[in-house]
C-alpha cells in the first residue's frame, strides 16, 4: 500500500542546510513506489520567510528539492480543523494548518520538530521504516 507522506518544514531546511537528510530517504521510498509526497502551501510560505530566498540561486535550489512533490492547498475543511486543533491548544499558527493538512488527508506527517507535532489527536507522524 503506498502510504501519503506530507513534508514539513523542518524536513526541507535540513536538505537545504546540510544537503544531507531524512528528505533524501523520502524520495527514494517515493522513486520506489512506497509513498506520495506533499505539503502544505503553508510550508511554501515558511521557506520563503527566509533570508536566503533574497537569492536567486537559493530560490533554484528550493525548487529543485521540491519538484517530486505535490503542494496541496488550504481550503476549508482544512482550515477548520486547524481552528479545531489551536482552539484545543494542540497546536498554535503555520504547525496548525501543516497538521491539520495530514489529518484531513490521512496523512502521516514528516518533521524533525516533534515536539510541536506529538500531541495533536488523530495526526500520525511518519516512520522511516516503511
């Protein structure tokens, strides 16, 4: 069964930063035929925070790193369990949205920040392990 995987933040900075990571394991198990890759348009928005975005070759290389994946974007029912999610002080702002995503997809969440993430009711974080 091929699993629904969606990338936050955290996983691609850290391709980003060290050129090394979890995200290269992503892409293979992906290359395999193991997983769907996506994100939230609330990650485009996070990456494109950063300073090094002023960059025309930072904003080269993001796209590059991004290319196998789908960005999937925040509509209502997304939106409302986010508000469901920070009314019930499992989550606050941009992780709000990003869990919310995986939750209304059935998702597992890919992210190094699990601390932010660990507590959400119904969210599954994804394990390397396929």
């Amino acid at each position: 069964m091929v699993k629904l995987v969606i990338i936050d933040t955290s996983i691609l900075i850290e391709k980003i930063r060290l050129k090394i990571g979890l995200f290269d394991g992503l892409v293979d198990n992906f290359e395999e035929g193991k997983c769907e890759l996506r994100t939230s348009s609330i990650v485009l928005t996070e990456l494109w925070m950063g300073e090094s975005m002023n960059y025309q070759q930072s904003v080269n290389d993001v796209e590059k790193i991004l290319r196998p994946i789908t960005v999937m974007m925040v509509d209502g029912e997304i939106g409302k369990k986010a508000g469901e999610l920070i009314r019930k002080k499992q989550a606050t702002g941009f992780d709000a949205l990003i869990a919310a995503t995986a939750i209304v997809y059935k998702a597992e969440l890919a992210t190094l920040n699990i601390k932010h993430f660990k507590n959400i009711k119904g969210l599954k974080l994804y394990n390397e392990n396929l």
